[in-house]
C-alpha cells in the first residue's frame, strides 16, 4: 500500500488497517514456518506496510499533543 493512501486515512481507519495488516503478517508468518508459503517476498512487504501504518499513527498522534 502507497504511503499517499494511507495519509488519506482516519486514525479509525489506520486503527483497522494496522489489525488487518498484523494479523496478516502473522498467518504469513506461520505459513512459512510450517513451509505453506509460496510468495516468500510478501513478508517483507506486509512488514512494510505496518510499519507505514504504525508511523503515521504516531505522527497524528503527536499532530494532536501539539494541538493541545
């Protein structure tokens, strides 16, 4: 996912994105180490797009502590 979409987003819906996005890095993360996965170069990705959702969760959440 491009970081222009998710700048897009609601703090709600970076919240559901970042639940999706773990829960599918894990069930990746199983199916490799059980030797299910066959697309191998979606970890790094998925690891990726959390990482982008979980900064500019914290990058709205600092917008808003300096609003205060």
């Amino acid at each position: 996912m491009k970081a222009r979409e998710l700048k897009e987003m609601s703090e709600a819906e970076l919240r559901q994105k970042e639940k999706e996005t773990t829960e599918e890095y894990f069930n990746l993360k199983f199916q490799h180490a059980t030797g299910q996965l066959e697309n191998t170069e979606r970890l790094p990705q998925v690891r990726k797009d959390l990482a982008r959702v979980k900064t500019l969760l914290r990058q709205k959440m600092l917008d808003q502590a300096k609003a205060r």
